[in-house]
C-alpha cells in the first residue's frame, strides 16, 4: 500500500516526533508513505474568513497527488477534514470541479476528482486492521493506561467519514490502543474538544477547555494521553505548563501520539520514535518500560 | 351510439382554469389555441372549472352538437376527477374509456409555479401528447365483478379491534387478523391514556371480549398475511396461521402449564424487563384466552425432552405437532390496521439508551408503571430497583429529526431489545402523541410519588385536542417543570444516576442537571415490514413511510386500491380516539362496497395473441402478483393471464420480447404516440 | 414621541429581512432557515458553556430576525471552536458550524476579520504554511532523516490572487478588510 502523506503546517516543524514515528511504523506495517515536497497548507485555517481560496487550496493539494496517482494520507485531523470535504465534494459535483479546474488551469494544474483522503490512524484501524497491528507487537504495553483524545475531525462531520466510527460513541482509538496491550482509559470528557480552533480568539476559554480534559484524564490515573492531531498536541503538550502555571497546579502528563505508542509495542526504541521529543518528556514512562 | 372507432376521431380538448391553481401559471388560453389546430380536435375550450355543472354541460353539449368519439380534459390529476368524466361520457352516449387526461396542474403548474413560459410549454406538450394517445383509444367493456359481503381487517389493536366491531355490528361477517397470540396491540401495553387518566385495558379489554364474543367476527390471532389477490369485491388473501402448539378451543387459560414449565425468558410484553415461560399467555386479558407455546424456547420442540405442560394440562389441550400453514380467505375487502413501532432510541447514541439501564423509553415507562407489569406497578428504576426521585423526561427523541449528522453509522450497542425495537432512523414529521404521552407520564409520576422532581424537556408542547391543553396545565399545577430546550447529550454516572446539560430557553441559563432515572419520549414509525407488506397490497406509501390514504383531505381512511382501506397508525401517528374514529370510517367505507351486489371492473390487463407468444415464461417470471403463467397448450407452451390476480399493472406487456403482449387501454401504440408527441419539437 | 424604555432592554426596531437568505446562499449556510429553536447546539457547546458571549442558537435566532450589523461586527461569530457536536445533533440539519463560517465569510469582505484570522491568512499567503519552514528547522529534519521542505510556497499567494483573497486583505479593489 503507497500513500502520499500530508504533513499540513504544524508537523513538520514542530511535531517531528509524530511524523517520524508514523513514519516509521507505517513502513513495518507495509504501508509506504510517498512526501510531496509541494504540498501547501491545507486550506483548513482560511474555511472561515474565504471559503473559495479555502476550497482552491485543499484542490491543489489534491491535484499534487493525483498527479502522482496516489492518495492521501494524513497526520493532522483539521487537514483530514478539509482535504475530505472536498475530495468529496468534487467527486460529486461536476459544476464545482469545472469551476475548481479554471482556477486550477491558472496554476497550470488540472484535477479529475479521483484522490481519496483518510487519516494515517484510519487508515491503520481500517486498512491494516487491528489483526495485523496485533500480530506485530512484540512488547505488550500491559504496565500503561492510555487515555485517547478523540479530537473533533478525525470524527466529524461524520457524513463525510462514511460512518467507520461513531462520533457520539467513539471506540477506534480505544481499539487501538487495546491492540498494543495498553489499557484504554474510559473518561467522561473523551469526546470534547481540546479548545485549539479559538486559542487565537479567546485563550481563556480555550484552555479552560482544554484544562477539562487534564483533569478528567489525570484523574483517571492514566499514564500517557493518546493523540493524533498537532492542533490538539499545542493545547496538552504545548499550553500544559501553562494551563497549570495558571492554576498553581503541576500537571504531568506526557502526551503519545498513536504511532509512538504502537512503536513501542512493536518493540521500536522511543529514540528511534523520537519520544524524548515531544512537547511533555516522558521520563517516567521511558523508565517503565526499558 | 355515436361513438365509432371506425370513423376518423373527432376530439374535444378542454382546457381548465381550476380557477387559479392552473390559470395563475400557465397561460390557459394559449394552450387551448395550441391544441385548435392538432390532427382530429374539433373543437377546443377553455373553462374556469370544468368539473363544475357548467363545464360538464358544456362537454355534453359538444359531443352531441359536434359528434365527439373523444375527449381530453387537461386539468388535475385523474386521482380526482377521472370518474366525474367518464361518467359524464357514458351519460352521453361514449365509451368511458374513450377519455383522456392531462394532468397540468399538479404535474404543471403546481411543480412550475415559479416559471410560468416554461409551465405553459409543458402544459401545452402534455396536452399535444394527450391528444395523440386519445386518436388511438379503444372503447372497453367493462365486466361485472363480483362482491362478497365479507371483509378483512388486518391488524388487531385498538383501530382494527374498533372496525371488526362496527362491521360485526352491521352483520357484516369478519376476519380479524392478528400476528401476536392475542388482539389488543401497544394500547394493552399502556397503563393509562390521557387526558382522562382511563386505565388503558379497563376500557379496551371490554371491546376485546365484545370481539370475542361477537358472532360475526372470527379473530385468526398468530397469523400473518401472505399474500393478497383479486380485486375489490373479491380479494382472496392467504394468511398463514403459525402453530400455537396448544389448542384454542380446548385451552381455558388456567394457566397450570407455565406454573410447571421449567423455561424463563424475557418477556417482550413486558418490554423484556420482566421474564415469562416458554409457555405463556401475554397478558392476563388477552383474547383468544388461550396459551400459546414458543417454540424457539420450547425445551420439547427445541431439544426433543420435557412434556411437562402436556402432562399437566387437564384439557389435553397441548399439541406438540401442530404445525403452520396457509388459510385462504376470500373477503369482499380489506381494512389494513397493522399500527406502528416505536422509534428506536439506539439510533441516536448520544441519548445512551441501550447502554445505561436508567434511561427508558415511553413505552418501557408504561410497563414499569403497570399493576401488571414487571415491578407491579413500582416505578423502579431498572440499574439498581431503587425508586427515582428526580425523573426527567426528553421529548421529541426520533421525531422532528431531519437528520442526526446525516451518516449512517456501523454501530452495534446490545441487540437484544426484543421485538417491539423499531426503527432507529429518526423522523422528520411529529409523532403527535409524545407530548400528551409524556405529559401523562410526568404525571403519573407525581401521583404516585409527589415528591419526586419531575421535569420534561420540550422543543414545543403540543396538545391540541379535547381536554389536552387542560391536562398540561394540570400538570403544571402539579409542579412538572416543562423547560423549553432540547438536551443534546445524557452522560452516565459511576452511581447510575444520569448529567442532562440544556440550554433552559426561558431563563437563558445553561442547566447542568443530575436525574435518577430519564424517559425518551420515542416518536411512532411505521411498523416493521411495512415496506413488503405495502408491495404485496399494491399499496402507496408516503414519505414518511407511512401507507398513503386516498386523499389527504377527503378519503383519510381509503387507499389508491378500491376496496382497501386504512385505519389507525398504519396511515399515520394518532392517538386512541382518532384511531377509533378513523377505524369507524373505514368500516362504513368498507360496509358501503360490500353493500353492492356487484361492481364494474376496469377492462385493464394483458391481451396475449396466442401466435406470437412463444411460451419464454419472462412474464411469468417477472408478475409480482403471479397473474400470468405459461400453459401447455395444443399449439405448445402459451402465456394465460389471470385476471382475478392481475393489477394492470403493465410489467408483462413491457417485457415481452415478441410483443405478443399488449395491455389493454395501455397499447404500445397509444404509450408510443404519446411519446413521440410530448418530444416532438413545435 | 420616543417612547420610554429601561435602558438594560435591548430594544430593537430595524430588522434586515433579506439576511436570512444572504447567509443561506453562503456555502454551509443554506439550511439555516430550517432553525425551530431546540437549543440542542447549546446545549452540548463546550464553548458555551465557559463563555456566554458565545450561543450558537442566539446567533441563528438574530440571523432569522435580520440583525445584519450586530451579528458580522460581533466577535463572537469568531468562537465556534468547529468541533461540530452541534452539527451531529442538530435535528433539522442546520450544520451550525458551516453555518458560523458562511457568517465569517460575509463578516470579512464586510470588513470585519479577526486580527487571528487575518494573522494565520497573511502567514499562510506569505509562507504557503502557518509556520515559516526556514534553514534551521529543514537541518533538524535532515538530522532526522526526514525530507526537507522547500521554503515558501508561491502558489499559495497566486491562489489568493485569483480568488479575490489578496484583494480583500489589502483592501484594494473594492476589499474593505
């Protein structure tokens, strides 16, 4: 299986450890991850101040690996869904893809609507399936309690996910992680937002936001939180320090992204998956297990 | 007789205004100029209704003054007024089928009301198209069918109960048909009824003995129709009888059987809250009396051992070797009665019913509530058996719901639920009777228990009907607090109690509030396998899934099929009382067709010209009412139609591959004609 | 005669009618009329909940009324957080998220745009990406052995020309931001 991987802004400048690992498990896996050195921006970030550039952007992109035959694979949810959204809106609507194709032209691209999004955890839970993720783990991660963070657009609009997941009744992640011999954390607050999308807007609001879920989650007794989308990463790796600072409380919870958790499972070394590089050090952790 | 196919056609098109609901679009005049000149039209005229006296004069007059041997009327849809102009052709001295419509109204101006030029085009194609198929139509004779004085009421709750009895009392010999073992339906299910607090089965479980009881009526309980033929007048259904494995005339319902049978399961009457044996009779009213064995949990019939009810029943009423077959039953019509299920509240997750035990349904509430029902009469809540004290109560959950997010989801939450889980697709329209129901059930709450702190969440309470808005002020009074504002989500507690978040409209607060027990006020669907059910009648369903009455307005109880009619929540959600009245007008209309003597059957079907079938069998394959087969005939295998079985409805003619077929007043040449009409380019 | 009123009663006496079917001809706007007031999207909005400014159901409802100006020049048509519970739920489809960027969409050529906005679109115009790819960070990734990434992107800009973005930003040629 080849799949061109999406990186969108933020993961190749400031989640490497996210893209590396991924980039490293999907080769275990038989899942060849082809870099288009071109990819812009999405177009997610530009949906609410001009939705047509928003549109025209996400087209492009698309076009870039259609160009290469391949379809796309992502590592960031807010780029899963834009790119999704309209991957599938000019597969269908025929006025739509003529009108994006002009603009296109100008670039001196063209486009026929055939490129199919998903995100790399999708495509891991569906495409490889969790039989082969369990059958490559080699070191059982039995001694974690993992709590994952759904995010909002790995899920919704679910219209455009063909339903692989229900938003109102999660379990993909938890499935996931069950596959590595982790134990996925139930917590009430599992399916809200981390805040991200306003930080820029109201940063009281959003970390409060995002203070929710730390407290739920540490509550919980859980060792690491699951993640697989930068924008989330900035709000519980990033703003955790200072979500605490604010409330005199000291927060201590490393933050794994997927790929990283079933690295260690497959018996990868977290430098290798480039553990020590993630926003919260996870030193406990990195103990625990070696 | 004037009307002469032989002769050159001499056609009348005449043009309707329908006051303005065609003339406020297409432009009227222009379409009768545009038909003046068209091969074989005489005359041509435009009225304001012509449907009216004046304009079915006018037609009478023209056909005598001009000698018409056809007409076109381009008004509304044939639905309506196709009778008033046949008969208004026959009057004068013309074969009935020797007219024409073109519907230009609801297929023209009403769908077009925003384009006139382009209505008053389509209007005049579809006039031009019309005026084609009439040069070729064929005068008919109609047959004279037959009309048993016997109908069929499918479906015995509280709307097919109410229309055996009205028939039975107008000595009109009737079939009940009920699939479960006993009659009565969801309205045994409840409680009480609102607005007047009538214990459900003290009022209905009289009617259900008068059905007993009644000569006239035969209820056939644990029975599903098959199949449906024939016509009005003369349908022959086919209802399989599945077996009860004990013998109704011999069973006096003592009940020593299910005292001794060793199995228990869930009791899906009790809305599998409760259990029950595996011999069992649903409930302690139910008619027929008798037990009924089932015989997927039955010890003997599943794994060969046990007898112990047979041993005990000193009747000799179990009969183990009782097995299913098909009752064919020849009725004058029908009246199709077969209710509704409950919404599914599994389809909307985010609500958690299926997966925390304190959330219920409207329907479980009823048994929960129930003398008879699982805690008698204790309103338990189902986690722990602990008494709730705070109970909310969420409205509109399945119904006035467009879409939930729009995807269909592969979801699985407990599947085992039981029978009575309907459709877990929520519904656009308002299910009607949810707000009284809950409304009722808040109350019931407080009667009990005055306590408790009840509340009912609400997007608008709708109680219109005698008595109702009355009762919800009652409720008020009581201290149910209605708060205006749907809960998007119910969280579960470690201690089973349940978080509702709302957005309290009124006060403009967000409410974060913790109950003991939440009640979903599950909207009404169409009842399960309604969609084959509506095929093998031949029966119109509406968008919302529902079967389609005659008309909206003025044949509510009547079907597109003479002789079918419709009562109770089958046509759409109603309560009890309009359930009965529907029901009453469905026997009259069903009594007044079995009144006649005999009816004149439409002359629609197959003609099969012998010299060209070939005896392929396509038709045969291809007729879903198995009203054409092939016979060996001297000159080898030929198609013969059945008449009795056949609708018209064309699927032969069309697939026949040597054109032996050709469907009465339905010609290949006619649809062709009009065909190449309605896309000839003026 | 002005009439009396207490000065904390928002009185309002001009209602646009025509807004309603502005926002519905945005894309993700075009089932905001089917709005009955449920507060469903309310109810679940995480938002919401920490601060009142933002509700999703007042903001359709002043939609509907026609309050054009006091709805685009409002910074909370800025605080949906997208994270679309709302649009899962809403029970007549109203697609509450789509329907706040149709709003922001139409706030911004009124000249009305989040300085966060504006921010993250002049960065994405200027580097094809919200963060600057510079010299350093390509030599951290080729140290990981991961791909380097070209600076810059100018596509993106010229994409921004062609659909009128750029115009917008700068305030020329009819752009008000």
């Amino acid at each position: 299986m080849k799949m061109a991987v999406f990186l969108g802004c933020t993961v190749p400048v400031r989640n490497l450890s996210y893209e590396l690992s991924a980039k490293r498990v999907a080769g275990e896996l038989g899942l060849e991850l082809v870099d288009i050195p071109d990819f812009s921006c999405c177009g997610y970030p530009v949906k609410s101040v001009h939705h047509e550039t928003a549109y025209l952007l996400a087209a492009r992109n698309l076009a870039l690996a259609e160009e290469r035959g391949l379809d796309i694979c992502t590592l960031c949810s807010a780029c899963t869904s834009v790119l999704t959204e309209v991957s599938r809106e000019l597969a269908t609507n025929e006025i739509l893809l003529d009108e994006t194709c002009k603009s296109l032209g100008m670039l001196g691209r063209q486009y026929s609507g055939k490129v199919k999004v998903k995100h790399f955890v999708r495509v891991l839970y569906e495409d490889i399936g969790l039989g082969t993720i369990e059958k490559a783990v080699k070191r059982p991660l039995d001694m974690f309690r993992i709590a994952s963070h759904y995010g909002c657009h790995y899920l919704k609009p679910s219209k455009i996910y063909d339903g692989f997941d229900h938003p109102e009744a999660p379990e993909s992640l938890d499935r996931l992680v069950a596959a590595t011999g982790a134990f996925p954390v139930d917590y009430r607050t599992k399916k809200d937002c981390c805040g991200g999308a306003i930080l820029g807007v109201d940063e009281e609001t959003a970390l409060s936001m995002a203070r929710a879920k730390l407290d739920d989650i540490s509550n919980r007794g859980a060792d690491a939180i699951n993640l697989i989308c930068p924008f989330c990463s900035v709000m519980y790796g990033a703003n955790q320090r200072k979500i605490g600072a604010g409330l005199n409380v000291k927060y201590d919870l490393p933050i794994l992204y997927y790929p990283q958790i079933l690295g260690l499972a497959m018996g990868i070394s977290h430098e290798e998956l480039g553990l020590m590089q993630n926003p919260i050090r996870p030193r406990a952790l990195i103990a625990k297990i070696s | 007789m004037l009307q002469d196919t032989g002769k050159e056609p001499r056609i009348g098109v005449y043009v309707c205004h329908c006051g303005l609901n065609i003339a406020g679009v297409v432009d009227v005049e222009a379409v009768r100029e545009s038909a003046r000149f068209l091969e074989g039209v005489v005359v041509v005229r435009d009225n304001r209704y012509t449907c009216s006296e004046v304009g079915q004069k006018g037609i009478a007059d023209d056909i005598r003054e001009f000698k018409l041997n056809r007409v076109v009327v381009a008004s509304c849809s044939p639905r309506l007024h196709e009778k008033t102009f046949r008969t208004l052709l026959e009057k004068s001295g013309l074969n009935p089928h020797l007219l024409e419509m073109a519907n230009i109204r609801e297929h023209c101006s009403w769908v077009h009301y925003d384009n006139h030029e382009a209505a008053t085009g389509k209007a005049k194609d579809l006039v031009r198209s019309s005026v084609a198929r009439a040069r070729l139509l064929q005068p008919l004779a109609r047959t004279k069918g037959r009309v048993l004085p016997e109908v069929m009421v499918i479906g015995g709750g509280v709307a097919g109960i109410s229309a055996a009895l009205y028939l039975g009392g107008m000595g009109i010999k009737t079939y009940l048909v009920e699939k479960e073992p006993s009659i009565g339906g969801h309205m045994a299910m409840l409680d009480k009824t609102f607005p007047t607090l009538d214990c459900s089965l003290c009022i209905l479980s009289p009617k259900m003995v008068e059905v007993a009881e009644c000569e006239n009526i035969k209820i056939l309980s644990y029975s599903e129709v098959e199949k449906v033929e024939g016509q009005v007048g003369d349908f022959r259904v086919q209802v399989r009888r599945k077996p009860r494995y004990v013998n109704e005339e011999k069973c006096v319902g003592c009940g020593d059987c299910a005292e001794k049978c060793p199995v228990k399961v869930k009791d899906e009457f009790n809305r599998n809250m409760g259990t029950r044996k595996a011999i069992y009779i649903p409930f302690p009213q139910a008619i027929p009396p008798a037990y009924v064995i089932d015989e997927h949990n039955c010890r003997y019939l599943t794994q060969g051992k046990c007898k112990i009810c047979q041993a005990v029943c000193e009747r000799g009423a179990i009969e183990y070797d009782q097995t299913s077959y098909v009752e064919t039953i020849e009725v004058g019509a029908i009246i199709v009665a077969t209710g509704f299920q409950p919404y599914d509240p599994r389809g909307l997750p985010q609500y958690g019913y299926g997966r925390f035990p304190n959330v219920i349904t409207s329907l479980d509430f009823e048994r929960l509530i129930c003398a008879d029902g699982p805690t008698y009469g204790k309103l338990k809540r189902p986690g722990d058996s602990t008494v709730p004290k705070r109970v909310a109560f969420i409205q509109c959950v399945g119904s006035r719901n467009e879409a939930s997010g729009g995807a269909e989801y592969k979801i699985d939450i407990d599947e085992e639920m039981g029978s009575s889980a309907g459709s877990r697709d929520p519904k656009a329209y308002c299910s009607r009777v949810c707000c009284m129901i809950t409304a009722k059930q808040a109350f019931m709450v407080k009667e009990k228990y005055p306590d408790a702190e009840v509340y009912v969440y609400y997007i608008d309470m709708r109680t219109a009907g005698k008595g109702f808005e009355e009762f919800y002020q009652r409720g008020r009074h009581e201290g149910i607090v209605f708060l205006r504002g749907k809960p998007g989500e119910i969280e579960e507690q470690e201690d089973g109690c349940l978080r509702v978040v709302s957005e309290d409209l009124d006060s403009g607060c967000i409410l974060d509030l913790v109950f003991d027990m939440v009640v979903l006020a599950q909207g009404l669907t169409p009842p399960e396998g309604l969609v084959e059910f509506a095929q093998k009648m031949n029966l119109s369903r509406s968008e919302d899934g529902f079967l389609m009455e005659g008309h909206p307005k003025l044949r509510p109880a009547e079907t597109a099929i003479d002789g079918i009619y419709l009562a109770g929540c089958v046509q759409f959600p109603k309560d009890i009382p309009d359930s009965v009245a529907q029901a009453g007008a469905a026997a009259a209309a069903a009594a007044v067709m079995c009144s006649k003597e005999s009816i004149e059957i439409d002359p629609l079907g197959p003609v099969i010209d012998d010299k060209l079938c070939i005896g392929c069998k396509l038709c045969e394959m291809l007729c879903p009412y198995g009203a054409i087969k092939v016979e060996l005939t001297d000159k080898g295998p030929k198609a013969k139609s059945i008449e009795v079985a056949c609708k018209g409805c064309g699927v032969c003619g069309a697939s026949c591959s040597t054109k032996a077929i050709t469907m009465k007043h339905y010609t290949d040449s006619q649809l062709t004609a009009q065909a190449k009409a309605i896309l000839e380019v003026v | 005669m002005e009439s009396v009123r207490r000065k904390d009663v928002p009185v309002v006496t001009v209602l646009d009618p025509k807004f309603k079917y502005e926002v519905a001809r945005e894309p993700g706007g075009e089932n905001i009329k089917y709005c009955f007031q449920c507060g469903t999207c309310t109810s679940g909005c995480k938002v919401a909940e920490l601060d009142s400014k933002y509700n999703p159901r007042k903001i359709i409802r002043m939609v509907i009324l026609g309050m054009r100006e006091r709805v685009l020049s409002g910074d909370f048509i800025w605080l949906c957080a997208t994270c679309y519970t709302c649009h899962e739920r809403c029970p007549q489809d109203v697609r509450i998220p789509e329907v706040m960027n149709a709003l922001k969409n139409i706030a911004v050529r009124e000249g009305y745009i989040h300085p966060a906005f504006r921010a993250q679109a002049e960065l994405i115009a200027g580097h094809g990406r919200l963060y600057e790819v510079d010299g350093f960070a390509n030599e951290k990734r080729t140290d990981w052995g991961l791909t380097e990434i070209p600076q810059g992107c100018p596509e993106v800009a010229e994409i921004y020309g062609i659909t009128g973005l750029h115009d917008l930003l700068s305030g020329g040629a009819g752009g008000k931001v």
